[in-house]
C-alpha cells in the first residue's frame, strides 16, 4: 500500500496565483484540495485543475463556514494556502462591506476552521499594498504599515488575524507580502495591458509611467509558497518580490504596441520595491529570480 500523501488546501484555488500553484505542488507529489467560489473559471494555461492527478477540487465561498468545515473534516488536510480575495482597490472603495466580509470574516472561518482540524502550517498571501505609500524603500517587513485603502486595509486585517490566531493556538502561520505579480492569468496592470494587445488596443499608463514596481513573476511566486510550505519557518512575515524595480513604461516596452497616458490615481505610490533581504538570508530557494524582460517577453509569446 502507497503511504498517504501529505495534503495542502488551497483557499482561491483557481485564481492568478492558484493556477499556478496548484500544478507546481501536484508535481512535488502532494494531493491538493482546492477551494474556489468560482470552479468554471480557472485562469489556469495549463492543464485544467479538476483533471491534475491528486487533486480534488470544490466550489465553496469562505465565508460558509458550514461547507468549509466540511470539506476540512473530509480531507484533513496538513498545510494550508490562503489565496482567496477580491483584488480590486478601486472596487473596495465602491463596496468596502463585501471586501471586509472576504477578508475578514472570511480569513477567520479559515483559520479557526484549520485550528479545529490539526492543520500543521498555514500560508496567508497579503499585498504589499499594506505598505501604502512607502516611506523607506527597499521595504522591509519591518516598515510603516499604512493602507491606503479599503482593499488593504481589510488584507492587513486578515493578515494579523491569522498571525494572532496562530500564535495563541499553536498554529504555524507565514504571512506573504507579494508585491507586483505578472504571468499568465494576470488581472490587475499587467492583465490589463495583456486585454488591451489582444484587443489591439493602446496600453493605457496612468501618469507619465515613470513609476516603478518590484515586478515578480508568479511562477517564482508559486514556488516561493512551496518552499516556505516545507520550510521550518512559523510567525514570519516575507517579502516576495524580485528585489529590484522597473518602470510601467519599461514593462509597456517588453510587452509591446503603443501605449497612451491616462490620469493617475491620487493614492497610487511612486514606488514599490521590496527589501527580500529577510527571505534570501532565511530561506534563498524561495527568492524569485526570473529576469524580468526575457520573462515578460517569453510570456507575451505564450499569450498572444
């Protein structure tokens, strides 16, 4: 008889960062059992999620605690990766009492839920929109929290709820701070540009596009979460981004077509740049460490 293989419950299964994930930890051979309120709608390029050897898939929204526990109950399983949001900032601001609900109410369900069932670690995934408009860049983990908004407000909340919750219950929890993600099945900035060429349509750049990002790609980002999985590493906040930067103009220019320049948001940061010092001391295979232009060119090939 085959032992049981160690199982890893992916909360936002199906979305950017989840699809892929999820294949990087079937092939480390680990049976996966993915959560998503929407299961008819991966933004999986690869091989559909339902039909990976190991995994097994349910749609279930969060916040129903009574579905959630059951689906724990069923698998028990031994680590957890909390990926499901709403990512939108400007959409929080039109509808801050459902982005509350996801992130908070529904952060806690998850957790309390994984303390009920002997989950051994717990990944949260927050935004580096935590950090606000930087006032020390490179970032720190370390640095001045001031959320801009009620997208980072809320994800700040989750993010502390599950290092609390941990910490009281025994519970080993990571707490993730990705800064600016690309790859397929992007939505935000670089989903947007990649709708715009599909459409042959200009990019639209707010401002005059000499703000800079820390860029990572969510490749690196899936096997981040992997090693920190099967890292020791429990109570710590990291960083993940590249380390470096690079203007949206420049990645305009790795992606193609003409671009156009539109009104900037009031609260939209100058520039975000992640100190990942923390992470490449504690743990290096987990920093990222695709270049960016090469990487953003081989993916713009894969889309288009």
């Amino acid at each position: 008889m085959n032992p049981k293989k160690e199982s890893v419950l992916i909360t936002g299964g199906y979305g950017f960062i989840g699809s892929h994930l999820v294949p990087q930890l079937v092939g480390r051979g680990y049976e996966v059992i993915v959560i998503d309120k929407e299961t008819s709608n991966s933004k999986s390029i690869f091989a559909p999620i339902e039909t990976l050897q190991g995994c097994f898939v349910y749609e279930c929204d969060i916040r129903d605690a009574t579905h959630l526990t059951a689906i724990f109950k069923k698998h028990m399983p031994e680590k957890v990766v909390h990926l499901a949001s709403l990512i939108s900032i400007a959409e929080s601001k039109k509808n801050p009492k459902e982005y509350f609900d996801i992130s908070v109410n529904g952060t806690f369900n998850v957790v309390s839920i994984a303390i009920e069932t002997g989950v051994k670690k717990f990944i949260y995934a927050n935004s580096a929109a935590t950090y606000g408009n930087p006032t020390e860049v490179p970032t720190l983990e370390s640095s001045l929290v001031q959320p801009l908004n009620p997208y980072s407000t809320f994800k700040y909340l989750g993010e502390q709820l599950a290092l609390h919750y941990g910490r009281i219950n025994c519970l080993p929890v990571i707490s993730i701070r990705l800064f600016h993600q690309y790859g397929e099945g992007a939505s935000a900035l670089f989903g947007l540009f990649v709708d715009q060429l599909k459409s042959s349509k200009k990019l639209t750049i707010s401002g005059d596009g000499t703000q800079r990002r820390d860029f990572a790609y969510v490749g690196d980002t899936a096997n981040s979460i992997c090693e920190l999985l099967e890292s020791d590493c429990a109570d710590e906040i990291f960083n993940i981004g590249s380390g470096g930067t690079n203007s949206i103009i420049e990645l305009a220019e790795a992606m193609g077509g003409e671009w156009e320049f539109i009104k900037r948001d009031s609260d939209e940061p100058d520039l975000m740049w992640a100190d990942i010092s923390k992470l490449r001391r504690m743990l290096p295979k987990a920093v990222p460490s695709s270049p960016f232009n090469e990487t953003v060119k081989a993916v713009m090939k894969n889309l288009l």
